[in-house]
C-alpha cells in the first residue's frame, strides 16, 4: 500500500501522512486498526459531526451552502451506515477515518473542511462517552426488567417462609419475597450508581482538538449542548487523557455483574436436588447429551460465569490506564472493546435472568418444610427468654442447650415435653410454645426492614415506586438526531 502525499491510497484514506515517504507496514496497520470493533461508534461520530459542522458555520468556516450541503451528506452517510451500503473497509484504520472518506466520497473536498479544529483524540472521547450514556440507558431498562420479574416474584411470595440463611446454614426463618427482594435491592443500587455515574460522564471533551483546544473560533460549550452534555471539559488536557468515565462505567458494570452471579448462585442451589426450592422452566434450562433425566439451570451459571469478564474489563481498562502520561496515548484505543464487551456482556444475560425468574415456579411446601429445620427458631427462644428479664447471655446458653438435647434427641424443639423443658432450665415454661412457630417468627418482626409480612409489604410498596423512576430515567435519550 503506497500513500501518497494527500493521504489517499488506492483505495482508502487515511487521516495522516504528509511527512511520511512510505506508508505503514503490514504488521503496524493490523496492529493499529481499529475499525473492527470501534465501528459502532460510528452514529456517535456522526452526531458530534454534525454538531462541528453547525459550529465550523456559526464560525464563518463553512458557509451557508457548504454547511447545507454538509448535513445533508452526513444525513445520507448515517443511512447509508444504517442500511448497510456504507461499510468501513480494512483499508480504514477506524472509525473516524472510514466517516471521512465516506465525507468525501459525497462531497469532495467540501468534506475535508469538517477536520478542522477537531483531533480524533476529542472525537474519540467523545464518541465513546455518547456510547456509553445512551447505552448505560438500555442496560438499566434490562435491569429494571430484571427488578421487575424479582418483584413479580417477591409479591406473590411475601407469606412464604423460607429458611434465611447465613454461611449457607439454616439461620432464622424468613420471608421468601423478602429475600426475593433483597436481590432488587441490590439492583436498585446498579441503577442508582449508572445514573450517577451518567452526571458525571456527561461532560463534553469535543472542542479540545488534539489536547490544547484550538486557535479557530469554535463553541465548545454550544456543541456540549447540542450534544446532550450538561458542560464543555473544563480543561482541554483532561478532556483528551480522562478516561475516568470508562473505568467508572467497568465497575458499576462488574459490581452488577457480582450481584448477577449471586443471583445465579442462589438459583443453582435452589434448583438442586437438595434444596429442591425452584423449579425452572423448560425454556430456560438445559439438558444434558448424556444423562435424560437432566434439567440444569445453564442460565444461572452463565449468569455467574459472565461476572469473571465484567471484573476482567474493569482491570484491563485501569491498567491500561495507569501509567500514561498525558494527554492521549494509542494505549487508550484499548478502552473500547472492554467497555463494548461489558455492555454486550449485560445486555445478553440480563433478559435471560429476567425470563428465568418470571417463569419459575416456587416450591412453597418444599420451602414450608426446610424454614423451621435446623432449628431456625432458637432465637425466638432466647428473645422469649430475654422479654421474660433472662439476660441474654444467659438466654442463649439456655436455648444452646436445649438445641443440643434436641439433636441428641433427633426431634423439633417444639417436640420436646415440658418436664424436659424445665430440667434444660426453670425459665423454659410450657409458654415458650407459643413462641415456636414459624409463622409466628415472622409476625413478631414488625420493624422497619425486617422480614414480617407488614414490613415486607412496606418494603414492596416502596421497591415499586422507585423501579418506576428508575425505568422513566431509562426512558430518556440523550443522543440527539
Ligand atoms: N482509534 C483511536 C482510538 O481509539 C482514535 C484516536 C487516534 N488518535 C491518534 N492520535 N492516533 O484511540
């Protein structure tokens, strides 16, 4: 490939190359190109491509027929991205440089009058900061999606009881939908940490050129505006060198994907044959190619599987980023596909978790029977104790040895007879009976947050208002047309 002065090869374009006598090397073109992956990037480039050229004109660079005829050709690119009949081409290092030709290919050198007072290091920046603000918008309408299967779920299970466990050992009964919420609860947090992150990530790095700003009168703060941005970059160096937004997108994006996997896990046990809690539907399990009898829960593993490369994006991105001295370093290309990965990443598995929770079925009796076993309400005993003015110190060696008499005994607590009651201690009268019903655990538990069915229900009511303005923020668009 030879390129002459104007940078124009057989049959592509590239961006750079006056000073240079050849052209690149095979071996250096397939390490810098790009354009494989920053491809979709390209209805991103296209808006700020507009929003430069509406400023190049308010600047006097482009005149009244030129900008005209410069819209409409970025119009007619973006359609022809769209449909297909424009595609970059491997003689494209990326993105920005593929949009140029297609440029010039409608307008001649009209289209290269847009590259001035912009560097692809301010495009680049904020190409992908378009990117992921309109995309961190689709992965929380697929978490609320999420939420809502959960909630569905959690509504209908508010009075079923469950063992709650801790170290994965039966612990104090609970309310099955409380638990079922304690996952939205997480989720609403994913959705609160990408709408915080989104104020900070919608700053406009466009305007900063390559890293010194420019000597042409362009409008940094009306292109922000029109590109949805809530300021211009305070500081054209950081403007080009940030890619805090990146980093900061990867680990809200690996901490969801840490709550998706404890989520999976959860579905895994409950699925087992030993907890038998859930049934799944058979459109979203899996068989085996050997053993019929198989019905595996693929999705939930995947689930859990998929949070090892969510956490891997967010370590890659920080340590590409860690020693590059200002401002942009090619090292920064490394932050797309990363960030591209984790987006698909969610966007796949969470439609898959949402579908598999709405359609599975709850073992109500199953989970009827494994709350109160294990001795799950020994701590209603020691409280019974402790309202009776026992400290409670006393109270829980007290209960302690009534649970070892039982499982020497290989009975409930409530199956031991009162005059055994009395001998394990004088406190432990017939009453304490009143105490030992699961039902009656979870009715006792009446604070705020606590898993009894009014607070459950408290906790519900609350849970849905705040999904509903969690999916109206998802609702918004933020890249204009
Ligand atoms: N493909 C490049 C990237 O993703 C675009 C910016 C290139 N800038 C440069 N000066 N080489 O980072």
């Amino acid at each position: 490939m030879t390129l002459p002065g104007n940078g124009t090869t057989s049959s592509g374009v590239r961006l750079w190359g006056g000073r240079f006598q050849g052209g690149p090397a095979e071996a250096l073109a397939r390490l810098s190109v790009s354009v494989q992956f920053d491809w979709r990037l390209a209805p991103y480039d296209l808006a700020a491509s507009r929003a430069h050229a509406r400023v190049l004109a308010r600047a006097g660079l482009l005149d009244a027929d030129e900008v005209g005829r410069m819209l409409a050709a970025l119009d007619d690119l973006e359609a022809a991205c769209a449909s297909g009949d424009f595609r970059p081409t491997v003689e494209d290092e990326d993105v920005h440089t593929a949009l140029e030709r297609g440029l010039l290919e409608r307008l001649g050198a009209l289209g290269g009058k847009l590259r001035a007072g912009r560097s692809r290091n301010d495009q680049v920046a904020t190409d992908l900061r378009l990117y992921l603000r309109d995309h961190a918008r689709g992965v929380a309408s697929r978490l609320v999606e999420l939420a809502d299967a959960l909630v569905e779920q959690a509504e209908r299970h508010v009075e079923t009881p469950a063992p709650g466990m801790t170290h994965l050992q039966h612990a104090q009964p609970v309310s099955f939908g409380h638990q079922l919420l304690a996952h939205v609860q997480a989720l609403l947090r994913d959705l609160s940490r990408l709408s915080d992150w989104d104020n900070r990530a919608a700053i406009s790095p466009l305007g900063a050129g390559a890293l010194a700003g420019s000597s042409l009168p362009l409008d940094p703060v009306q292109v922000a505006r029109e590109l949805g941005f809530s300021a211009a970059a305070p500081n054209s160096m950081d403007a080009v060198a940030d890619r805090d937004f990146a980093a900061e997108f990867l680990f809200v994006a690996a901490l969801c994907g840490v709550h998706l996997s404890r989520l999976g896990e959860e579905v895994v046990l409950w699925t087992s044959h030993e907890f038998g809690w859930v049934e799944l539907d058979d459109a979203f399990a899996t068989g085996s190619s050997i053993m019929p009898q198989k019905k595996n829960a693929d999705v939930a593993e995947l689930a859990r599987g998929k949070a090892g490369r969510l956490i891997g994006a967010l370590v890659t991105v920080l340590t590409m980023l860690k020693g590059l001295p200002l401002t942009y370093d090619r090292d920064m290309q490394e932050d797309k596909e990363p960030v591209f990965d984790a987006v698909d990443t969610l966007e796949l598995v969470l439609p898959a978790l949402a579908g598999m929770i709405s359609t599975m079925t709850v073992r109500v009796d199953r989970l009827a029977r494994a709350a109160p076993a294990g001795y799950t309400l020994a701590t209603e005993v020691a409280e019974w104790l402790v309202r009776r003015g026992v400290p409670f110190r006393e109270a829980h060696e007290v209960t302690g040895s009534l649970v070892a008499l039982c499982v020497a005994r290989e009975c409930s607590l409530d199956e031991v007879p009162d005059p055994d009651l009395a001998t394990v201690s004088p406190h432990l009268t017939p009453e304490v009976r009143s105490v030992l019903s699961v039902r009656g655990a979870l009715e006792a538990r009446t604070t705020p947050g606590s898993t009894g069915p009014g607070p459950v229900s408290d906790q519900l009511a609350a849970v849905q208002d705040r999904v509903e303005s969690w999916r109206e923020w998802a609702a918004t668009r933020v890249v204009p047309r």
